[in-house]
C-alpha cells in the first residue's frame, strides 16, 4: 500500500495492474484530494508540462502502449510532485521511465465483477485465453459445450495435448472416433467433435497423465561407443578388470551405480596454511 505522504516527496508512482485492477483509482485516491488531470501517455504531444499548474496532480494512463518516451521522463523531472503513471505490465515501459519511478503492482484480479454483485442482470466477463490446463477443466466440467467449442476454436490447443490430457480422467471410447479424425479433417470440425463427444458431467478429482520414464541404457550404450541393441554384452565384458575401469572413467555416479559399480570420489587436494614458528 503506498501511503500518501510517499506521493507527497517529490516521487513518481508507477502503477502495474491488469484491466481493472483499480489503476486509475489507486491513482486519484494519491491526488489527495486535489484537482488532477488524466492524459493517456500516446497523446503527449502537445501536452505543455512548464504551463501546467504546480499545484495540480497529474496521472499518465498506459506508458507501455506507444509512449513518447522523451515527453514523459521530462515530465517526471520537472514534475516529481503528485504524479502517477499506469501500466498494464512493466516489461512493455522503457527502462528509463521505470528507474525514475516508485513501483507499486496491483496484480490482475478484475474488480469490475465484485462491482457487479448487486446488479440483478449482472453478465459475468469471463475471459477466453486460457492455458491447457484451464481448458481441460472446462471440457470436463462445463455443461455449456456450445461455450467450451469457442473456447477451443479461440485457444487452438495442439490436438495430441488436449487429448493426452482429458483421456485419463474418462472413458476412452468417447474420445476414440474424435482421435480417429484430428489429422484428417479441418481443425475447426475437430475442436466441434471433442467439444460436443463429451457433456461436461465429471466429478471428482481431475487426473493426469504422468511423464514418461526413459530407459538410461541407450545413453550408457552411446558413452560407452555400443550399439542399443549390444547392450546385453556390457554384463560379460565387465568381467575384465581393464573394461570395469574404463566403464568408470567413463560413466557418471549414477550411470555406474545402474551396472553395480562404485565410482571412487575424486580426492580433494588440501592446502594446510603453515604457521609462522613453521617458516623459521
């Protein structure tokens, strides 16, 4: 929280928020109750900051979307004094305009929809981009498919992945024609078909496919210049003290602890400082 007597030190705030995080009310509840104007960092051109009053705050809303950079960091030194500037992120401000600034991140929450609780026709805005794993979710549990079919069309999820991820958790015959079809046909018929093979009734915990453990022997084979299919071999050719030694040399702890060896720890050289009644 930043308090109002930081406003009042001759420092400019910069504001980091998603869509109504509540940037803009942040930034006048800092006017502390003086007159302010807001001007939008693209429309600086003719913005005169010398005949602008001393008195007045100002706010500077979006400087990561096509600012006149030059403009806003004479801004900030000639006016330090009740200034704040937004953005949507940090990453898209010049770096010169964020080193001369007090940063202050409001996070993404929307408030917009807690002012909308009290509205009896409240329509909820429900984002479209989502990751797999928000998609997943809303394939296996939202009743609305019509929804759940824009919302792959929007997001385009690689077909393989989308699947790979809802199999586990249902019947795989309900998905099998939908599999059947994903290379086939036009990708919007598919995100059709997987949206409406299934009716979003799942209870319960979601489950997901585990990652696969690879067998170490190919790479074992590699470092020690065999074949793959050669591997039955190291077990005999162990037997020769001269083989098991270059076998160590070779391998890694863990490489050598799969074919039942032991590879000795690498001795530390220590250097003993001498005292001085030593050197006379």
């Amino acid at each position: 929280m930043i308090s109002k007597k930081a406003i009042s030190r001759e420092m400019t705030i910069l504001l980091v928020g998603g869509n109504g995080s509540g940037k803009t009310t942040t930034a006048i509840e800092l006017m502390n109750g003086r007159p302010y104007k807001i001007i939008y960092a693209n429309e600086l051109d003719n913005f005169d900051i010398y005949s602008y009053p001393k008195e007045y705050g100002l706010i500077v809303e979006e400087v990561g979307f096509k600012p006149n950079t030059k403009k806003i960091v004479n801004i900030i030194n000639v006016k330090r004094k009740y200034l704040v500037l937004t953005s949507l992120n940090e990453k898209d401000v010049s770096k010169s305009i964020v080193n001369k600034c007090k940063r202050k991140m409001l996070g993404k929450k929307d408030f917009r929809q807690e002012n909308m609780v009290y509205s009896p026709n409240k329509n909820v805005v429900k984002s479209k981009d989502m990751g797999i794993f928000d998609l997943t979710l809303e394939w296996l549990k939202n009743k609305n498919r019509d929804e759940v079919c824009q919302l792959l069309k929007h997001n385009k999820p690689a077909d393989i992945q989308i699947l790979s991820w809802v199999e586990p958790n249902i019947n795989t015959e309900t998905i099998s024609f939908v599999d059947s079809i994903k290379r086939k046909w036009n990708k919007e018929y598919f995100y059709e078909m997987l949206a409406y093979s299934y009716g979003g009734t799942h209870r319960g915990k979601l489950k997901f496919n585990k990652r696969r453990t690879y067998s170490p022997v190919p790479k074992i084979c590699r470092k020690l210049n065999l074949k793959h299919n050669e591997a039955y071999l190291v077990k005999s050719l162990l037997e020769d003290n001269e083989y098991k030694q270059y076998v160590i040399n070779k391998l890694d702890k863990d490489e050598c602890k799969i074919l039942g060896l032991k590879k000795p720890r690498k001795k530390r050289e220590t250097i003993r400082k001498l005292k001085m009644s030593e050197l006379i």
